[in-house]
C-alpha cells in the first residue's frame, strides 16, 4: 500500500490535497480563509482533513505569513454570563473566517491584565479584544508599538477614539433610572462593582446620578455600596444599605447577579420586592427572568456584540478599514421587581 505520509508517518498539506483531489493552495485557502472556498470543495477538504488526522503546521504558516490566524481576548472574569454569551458569538464569527480564539481572565486585576496582553501578544495573536476603556497608557502603546489591532467591547463613549463595538452604559442606566424615578422613588441606592478601574460600572453609577439630576434632586444624596461581583456579596451589600440607609425605596444594581443577591437578601429579611423596596438589575441575563421576583433590568444585544466585533476585527485585519466605533442599542425591560415608591 502506498503511504503518501512523511516518513514519520504525519500527513502533510500535499497528503490532504491528494485525498481530495484538490491543490495544496486551495487546502491552504481551505484552512486560512474558507469564505474563499465553495462549499463542496471545502466539505471534500475538511472530510480529507478528518479522514487523515491532519494538523496544520501553524508555526510554519505563521513565519510564511506573518500572522497566526489567532485572536486574543482579555475578559474581566469567566464567572460572569454576560461575558461568555458574548465570546461565544465572537468565537463563531471567528471561525467562520477561519481564526483561532484565546481566552485570558483577569480577575478585575489591572497588572495581570497587562501580563496577559504581553504574553499574548509574544504569542503572536493577530488582533485583541479588550472589556472597557479602563487601563494604564502603556499597554496601549505597546500594542501600537507591537501593531496588534485593539478593539474595545462592552463600552461606547462617544469622546473616545479608539475602536469600539459596545453600549453606551451611562445612558443605558440614566434610562432605568428615569423609569425608577417615575414610578416616584426619591431614595435610591446603587449597588456597584469597584469603580476604580471598570469604565463599564462608574459610568453605571453616573447614569443614575443624571437622572436624579435631571428632575431635581442632588445627586450626592444617591448611596452607593461597592463590592465585588457575585450573589454573595450582592446581599451583603443590599443588607447594608438598608442597616445604614432605612428610608431606601430603590436598590438599583450594576448588574443581574447582584441584583439576585439584593433579592435573596430581601426575603430574608422580610423585605417585601416591590411592596417595599424595588430593585433592578443590569445585562439581562437568563437569571434575570427566572428571579423572584423577575428582576427589572437593561437588555444588552451581548451576542450581537460579539458577532460585530469579530467581523470589525477580521475587516481591520485585512485592511479593509482603520476600524471605527459601532454603538449598539440597549432596552428597558420592565418586570415586576420595581414597583411604586411605598407612601
């Protein structure tokens, strides 16, 4: 029997080009870009693929093409659903262009972030995809330095410059808390994550003191406990504010795990939502229907956002554009955890 293998016995391009009676450059298309490739021929290819056990060589291919068909992406946590129903979409768009995602968690540490960049960027990642605007100078002028395309997801600030596939999180929440406002609470707290470094929760936190503004009343007078994310700490936060903050009628949260958090504690402490206290959430994720209360919260499109922001990536990567800032639109949806202000 005839073996068209290397002598080691691993199938090699020209092995998969034989099987499949097709030429090695249209495997290599196959393999690199198969949008390129017409459907039939890149089923042949692939089955070929299967049938031999073949692995590209993406060192090699790397070194010949300056690049590794991977992308990068630097999450805040892998803990938290909004993010992975986004990266889920941003890995499908990928693949159907053929690239490779890699995954770093941070862990909200803004020095681990900067090693991660660095790391992947040594590793030879095309593009990265980074959560919010927050984080020092010089790890955006290593990468312009590096020439890896950046773009910024999960944010849109209309003063900022730089690529960005997101949401406008100010107005986003300045929205839901016109919709608490209306229903005539005046004594509004806001459960946050730590503003310090995280773009995404203090422009969440301004969006509220807008609308207190905006009919009247002082900003400063909105209580905001900081803590980490989880549901966990979401009711210890809630069970503070009311220790130090009884006349709260509005505990609006920067996001639906909290927000759960806030609701768990109420029950236990025979806190009625919304008779008593409203509360409201951030994201809408799949926990946000299934609370109990149903939790009222802002809708973000995250799969939409992880589809766009790949397809942004693959377009700047061929250089068809600079690449240039989509903001996509969020909603209000109204459930039965907020309620009218008691009397």
């Amino acid at each position: 029997m005839t073996n068209n293998t290397k002598d080691n016995g691993v199938p090699t391009l020209a092995d998969v080009a034989l099987h499949a009676n097709v030429s090695t450059a249209t495997v290599s298309r196959c393999l690199n870009s198969p949008e390129r490739v017409g459907e039939k021929t890149r089923q042949r290819v692939m089955k070929a693929v299967q049938d031999l056990g073949y692995a590209p060589n993406f060192g090699a291919q790397a070194l010949a093409a300056r690049q590794t068909n991977t992308i990068a992406a630097v999450i805040p946590t892998m803990e938290n659903a909004v993010f992975a129903r986004g990266l889920q979409a941003f890995q499908e768009e990928l693949g159907r262009h053929g690239k490779t995602l890699l995954v770093a968690s941070s862990a909200y540490d803004a020095d681990l972030e900067e090693q991660q960049v660095r790391a992947l960027a040594a590793r030879g990642a095309d593009g990265i995809l980074l959560i919010g605007y927050d984080r020092a100078p010089d790890i955006y002028a290593f990468l312009a330095k590096q020439q890896i395309p950046t773009l910024i997801a999960w944010s849109f600030n209309p003063e900022e410059t730089r690529p960005s596939v997101g949401f406008n999180n100010r107005a986003a929440m300045t929205e839901l808390a016109r919709q608490v406002i209306g229903h005539g609470h005046k004594h509004i707290a806001c459960v946050s994550a730590p503003t310090a470094s995280n773009d995404r929760a203090r422009e969440r936190v301004e969006g509220i003191r807008d609308a207190m503004s905006q009919v009247g009343q002082s900003s400063s007078d909105l209580v905001v406990v900081e803590t980490p994310y989880g549901i966990e700490t979401g009711e210890r936060a809630f069970r503070q504010v009311m220790t130090e903050s009884p006349r709260t009628t509005a505990v609006m949260c920067v996001n639906d795990v909290l927000a759960v958090g806030a609701l768990r504690a109420a029950r236990e402490m025979g806190i009625k939502v919304p008779d008593d206290v409203s509360v409201t959430g951030f994201d809408d994720i799949e926990i946000a229907t299934l609370a109990e209360p149903p939790l009222t919260t802002v809708h973000v499109p995250h799969r939409e956002m992880g589809r766009c922001a790949a397809d942004m990536l693959i377009h700047i990567l061929r250089g068809d554009q600079d690449g240039h800032t989509l903001e996509l639109a969020t909603e209000i949806r109204v459930r039965q955890s907020l309620g009218p202000a008691p009397n």
